[in-house]
C-alpha cells in the first residue's frame, strides 16, 4: 500500500508492473477522467429534467419511499408467503418446458 493509500489491494511493486504494462487501464488519461465527470453531469441533469417534466418533486418521492419499502421488504429476505405449492408447480412447469425445448432443439438439429 502507498502513502497516498490509492491502490490498497495492490503492493506498490505490483502497481508499478500493472502501471507498465496498461496504463490507460491503470490510470486513466486526465482528458478520459473529465469526459467521465462531464457524461456522469449530463445524465444527472438530464434525469433531472425529466423528473420535473414529470411532475417528479422531491415531495413526490418522499411520499412513496414507504411504497418502496414495502416492495423491498418483501425481497430480503425472500419470502415464499405460504405459496410454496404454487412456486414449486410453476418451477416443475418450467423446467418441463426448457426440456421439451432442449428435446425439440436436439430433433431439430
């Protein structure tokens, strides 16, 4: 690890070899690293504009962050809900379906 402590998984001998080797993948050039911060600006004020042309106030979004939250909950963890037959009926249904296609692909070939 340097002082400056920017390549931390890395010793410095290893940085020094990846650096010689790539060093546009290493370091990218200071003219690459301004179009990144100029694309990253963009997009953010281009989604900004489009929340305003959708009527998207931060109000907006505050009021429905519960709604996320509940959406989110339900994902972790994941949560069969007492709808374990159903799941396991359509996973059965599933894979017959990719073995018939697999059988067919095969006839086909």
């Amino acid at each position: 690890m340097t002082a400056k402590g920017r390549h931390l998984a890395l010793s410095d001998d290893s940085f020094a070899r990846a650096l010689n080797i790539a060093p546009n993948l290493v370091r990218l050039p200071l003219a690459q690293q301004a179009a990144n911060i100029a694309a990253w600006i963009l997009g953010a004020l281009i989604f900004a504009l489009l929340c305003l042309g959708v009527d998207m106030t931060p109000e907006a979004f505050a009021k429905g962050m519960h709604k996320l939250a509940d959406f989110m909950s339900g994902m972790f963890p994941p949560s069969a809900a007492g709808q374990e037959v159903r799941i396991l009926q359509a996973l059965a249904a599933t894979f017959a379906m990719a073995v018939a296609g697999t059988f067919l692909a095969v006839l086909g070939a």
